[in-house]
C-alpha cells in the first residue's frame, strides 16, 4: 500500500481526481478493486470509524493489503473521519499510510492544535494526514449553515499552521442522501484553490451530478469522497434477489447482484474522477 501524497499531487497537476470509496466488507472491496483494475484508476480505499468498528482494523488492513500487493494499481487505504490521536495511532502502528483528523467540531485554534499533533506523528510513520476546516454536514443540513462553510482566509492560516496534506472543504455538499440539490459555493472553492497549495478533498459527493464534480476538481478538488452512492445499488439488487428468492442461503450467490449494481456506480465515479488510465 501506498500514501496519498504523490497519488493526489499527481492529480491536482494532471487535472483529475482520485475517488475515495468507503467499503464495508470484502464484497464491496472486491468490486471496487475490480472496477479501478479495468479502468486502470489508482484508488483510494476509505474506513470510517463505523467501518473499523464493524469489521474490526486488522481485518480491514489484511484484506486492503492484499489487494495492494495482488494488483498492479496505486491503492492507498484511508481513515476516515477518526477524531482524536488516540484512535489514529493503532493505524499508524499497523502501516495505514493515510488518514484524517476530522476536527471540525471544534474552535479554529482547537483544529489547529489536534491537526499538528497528528501531522507530527503521522509523519514519523511517513503517513499522510487530511484535515477538514468547516464542516462537511448531513446533506439534509446543509443549505442553510453558511457558517459552517470553510473561509479561504483561514484555510491559508490552517494549512500553514498545521502542514496537513490534503484539505477537507466545506462548500455545500453533506454526507448521505440529499433531500434537495446541493448549491455548491464554486466561487469560495476557487478562492481557497487560489489561498492554498496542498490538494483539497471534496466529501458528500454522492448526488452530485458529474459537470458539479468536475468543476470542482477544476479548482483544486483532487480527491473525491463516495460512500452513500454506492450502498444504495448495492442494497437494491440484495434485497431484489432475496425478494425473488425467498428460499436462497447461499451468500456466494446473493451477492452477486448486490456487487454488480455497486459496481456499475463505482465505474461511473472513477469516470466522473476522470481517473481512468492513470494508474
């Protein structure tokens, strides 16, 4: 397995974005791996803190890298959205080269500290660190907190202060399943884009039509963030086969169509990316 640093530097030169898919179990990391090797995309293999607690780290780094080592691709494993040193470092102990420190709950001064701390020791273990600044919020939330969206200012100060690699934007986009179109604030991305080096990370990306995506990564956007999108198709064909099906108990056979609905959303993301061909 790799870091994320020439990965997402590589994009933000060339012009694309590197998809960062959330899995669950081994059969949603089977499609994705499967997906990224047609396409020949390098990919990113996102475990939330739900997803650790689920399947368990070990479990979760065995299985990520096997696919690294099998597979002649750029995959990198990422933790996402863990919230203190304390349940990141198990990670870095275990050879995950990339995670987030997610501190938007807290003051600026607050993120800036934890953020440091994390870098510092991230580091030391030549892993990459993703911070967010503003908060990404549930989709349902999001229209009206213009609070909560990241200021470009203040993104310069944070990345200085911190030497993160990548940043988390908070620009209109929400985890989960939109109950309206998101009104995406492309003017506040190009203005960070312009405040910062580092390559920054857009979250909520599912529901987001394909021209939204790729105007974001035209100003800067060169990791984007899919989870809910791909759970959707996969629950649809499992539970349309086990509809049909009332007697099945074979899961080697009912997953079949669950990883073929997901697969189909994995393959139009990495073309959204436009990450196809460069692995």
């Amino acid at each position: 397995m790799t870091n994320t640093r020439d990965m997402l530097r590589k994009a933000q030169r060339e012009g694309y974005a590197v998809p960062a898919f959330n899995i669950h179990n081994l059969e949603t990391l089977h499609v994705i791996i499967e997906a990224a090797n047609e396409l020949r995309s390098p990919v990113i293999i996102a475990a939330s803190p739900g997803t650790v607690k689920y399947a368990g780290l070990d479990y979760v780094h065995g299985i990520v890298d096997v696919a690294a080592r099998t597979n002649d691709i750029p995959i990198a494993l990422h933790l996402d959205h863990h919230v203190s040193l304390e349940a990141i470092q198990p990670a870095l102990d275990l050879g995950v080269k990339s995670v987030m420190i997610d501190g938007s709950k807290l003051s600026f001064e607050e993120n800036v500290a934890l953020t440091k701390e994390v870098v510092d020791q991230a580091h030391t273990f030549d892993a990459t660190v993703e911070a967010e600044l503003g908060k990404v919020m549930d989709s349902g939330a999001v229209t009206n907190v213009k609070d909560a969206y990241t200021d470009p200012a203040l993104a310069a100060k944070f990345v200085e202060a911190t030497g993160v690699d990548s940043l988390a934007v908070a620009i209109g986009t929400g985890h989960g399943v939109y109950e309206e179109a998101p009104k995406l604030d492309l003017d506040r991305l190009a203005a960070i884009q312009q405040n910062v080096d580092v390559p920054l990370v857009l979250h909520g990306a599912s529901g987001i039509s394909s021209e939204e995506v790729r105007k974001c990564i035209e100003r800067g956007v060169a990791k984007v963030n899919i989870s809910t999108e791909l759970k959707i198709p996969f629950t649809k064909g499992l539970r349309a086969y086990l509809i049909d099906n009332p007697d099945a108990s074979d899961l080697r056979k009912y997953m079949v169509p669950a990883k073929a609905g997901m697969k189909k959303a994995v393959v139009e993301k990495i073309k959204t990316c436009m990450s196809d061909g460069k692995a």
